[in-house]
C-alpha cells in the first residue's frame, strides 16, 4: 500500500504535521481528535484517486504544535489553523471532507470560510450536540450501549495500553458503529493504525456541552455534500437532516444500509455519489 507523503508546513500559528496522497484538486481531511501517520485514513483514501488529499494532523495530534493555551483546541481555534495551514500552502482555495467530529470542523469551516472551501463535504456530522439530545445516539446515557462504549474510550486514552489490547479495544469500538459488526475486518483491511489526541478529545467532551450552531448555518455559502447512514448510532440521521433543511446549499444523500462509516459499508455507492456532487 502506497504511503502518505509527510511535511510539516510551517504557518503564522505554528508548524503543523500534513500528509498528503494523490493528485487532482486540492481536498483537506481531518478529525478533531485522531492522530495520523503516513498508514494513511480509511476516510481519506476515498478521496485520493480524484484529489491531491492533505490529511492534517491538528494541533496537539502527532509531531503538530502544541497548544499553550486550553482554547487552542477549540472548534473555533481549529478552522484558524486550518486556514494558516491553507495560506501556508499557497492554496487559494481547497475543498473540506469530514466525517464525524471532522464533519463538525467541516460545519465551522463553512459558517466561517465560504469563500476559502469549493466544496464541504460532511458525513455523520452534526451541527449541534448530538449526545445529551438524543437518545438513540451511543453517548447519551439512556443508550443500552453508552457504558460499553465509555469503558472502551477510557481504555484507549491509556497511554501505556500495549498495542494488541488497543486494536482490539478500537475492533470492539468500531463494530459499536456497523451495521453489520460482522463485517468488521472485511471492511478495514488496510495496515493502517493512527491513535487518539487524548487532550483533544478531553476538550471537546466539554465543549460540546455548549456547542449549537445551527442559526448559523444560514451563513454558510459553499455548496455542501451531507451523507449519514439510516442507522448511525454516533450522529444520528436526526441531525443531518436538520443541517439539509439549514444549509442554503446542501444535499442529503441517506446510506439505506449503513451505521456510522458509509464510505466502507457503502462504498462503491459513496464514491459514485460524491464524484457526482462534485462535478455537478
């Protein structure tokens, strides 16, 4: 499997740590708490045979800045680094992909940065907390799942976890998330292993108690692709229907047999639909 290419690219915040894979337009992928390498990202590979994809590593993740003040890894503070990264680069404009709480980056980014994104894509995202209002999401306690899945991310945050027991905590985490559990080790098959940014994730635990953003939406100019799965148990469909009727120029493509991942469950479909919006 081909790697990612690394550099660190060296902006007006700091110096963050990007990989990059494939060629085409520019595409920036990233996730408000993973911690990639150069294995690459399941989610980020969908995009490189059509793009020039920079997966960044946010700050905190990796060999990325560290953050000298707690707001520093806020949602809001993100997209500024985001957009320094893009300066940095040369870019005058690039499209976003996000899934999950990369998608809730994605959501930010439009609200703020229309005019810098040709397109946003967002997958099992949402615009609002998703866990305290919904009971049908894994992190609200009323979920039968919600301490099972609480005891896998406290065990993953441990830093001295030897490898075998954190794949098989994060095996166990994901097939929480699939349709079909079964098809766990079908559908992530790559040698491909990124970690937590345990600060990151402490901080946005918190942040999200407050986070709402859904009046805002209306201020969001770039066309916007939202994909979720029927059954996702992470950001259910409640929410991206709401950023569909929000966003003045979204569609809502709905993955019939998917959980939180319709880019693997559904792959074939994903791609097909994606590659239609963006050339539309």
């Amino acid at each position: 499997m081909e790697k990612w290419s690394k550099q660190m690219v060296h902006t007006t915040r700091g110096i963050f740590e990007v990989f990059t894979k494939g060629k085409g337009q520019p595409l920036c992928v990233t996730h408000h708490y993973s911690e990639y390498n150069d294995t690459g990202d399941y989610f980020a590979d969908i995009f490189t045979d059509q793009h020039k994809v920079y997966l960044v590593n946010l700050r905190e993740a990796g060999n990325s800045v560290k953050a000298s003040e707690p707001y520093e890894l806020s949602l809001l503070e993100t997209v500024f680094d985001l957009e320094a990264i893009r300066e940095a680069l040369k870019l005058p404009s690039w499209s976003f992909a996000g899934h999950s709480i990369g998608g809730v980056i994605g959501v930010m980014y439009g609200i703020h940065f229309s005019n810098k994104l040709n397109a946003n894509i967002l997958v099992g995202a949402a615009a609002r907390d998703y866990a305290t209002l919904s009971s049908t999401c894994i992190y609200n306690p009323a979920h039968p799942d919600f301490e099972y899945m609480q005891e896998l991310i406290e065990t993953l945050k441990c830093p001295d976890l030897s490898e075998e027991m954190r794949k098989e905590k994060s095996i166990e985490r994901t097939q929480l998330s699939l349709h079909d559990p079964e098809t766990h080790h079908q559908l992530f098959n790559k040698n491909i292993h990124k970690r937590m940014a345990v600060p990151r994730l402490n901080f946005f635990n918190r942040e999200l108690q407050i986070f709402d953003v859904t009046k805002k939406l209306h201020l969001s100019s770039v066309k916007t692709f939202i994909a979720c799965g029927k059954h996702d148990v992470q950001c259910p469909l409640e929410f991206s229907m709401e950023m569909y009727d929000l966003l003045p120029q979204a569609e809502l493509v709905v993955f019939q047999e998917s959980n939180h991942y319709p880019f693997l469950e559904e792959k074939e479909l994903f791609i097909r639909e994606v590659d239609r919006f963006m050339k539309s």
